[in-house]
C-alpha cells in the first residue's frame, strides 16, 4: 500500500483564457499554479463542477478521465 497526497483543482484554479475549456481538453499549462507545482506532486486531479474527474498526472499509472456515474 502507498500513502500519497493528492493536488486537487477545480475550475477556480484554472487561468482565465481556459475557464471555459473542456474537461478533456485541461492540461497543466492552464492553470494559475507554477509549473513546479506539477514537477513535485505525484498524482493531480481537475475535479469539474459537475463532478467529471481528468487525472493531470498519475506517476504510478495511466491518465485519462474518470467520469461520474
């Protein structure tokens, strides 16, 4: 078992050129935190308004997106 903290973003966090972007289409240069932000975490999450998950970065596996049943 691995214990690791997880970055979660929301539509807040992104800039304001991508606040009306698509789910799939969110990528880490969107966002108004540093680049380094995402060097550093192991697993990242943009978590929409209406519950649709994209996994930004998953060190550990595949990315894609989740979508709520």
């Amino acid at each position: 078992m691995k214990e690791e903290k997880v970055l979660i973003l929301g539509r807040l966090d992104l800039h304001p050129h991508a606040s009306k972007k698509r789910v799939k289409d969110v990528s880490h240069i969107d966002f108004l935190c540093p680049v380094e932000t995402f060097y550093k975490e192991n697993l990242i999450l943009f978590v929409d308004d209406n519950g649709t998950t994209r996994v930004l970065k998953n060190r550990y596996g595949d990315r894609g997106i989740v979508k709520k049943d």
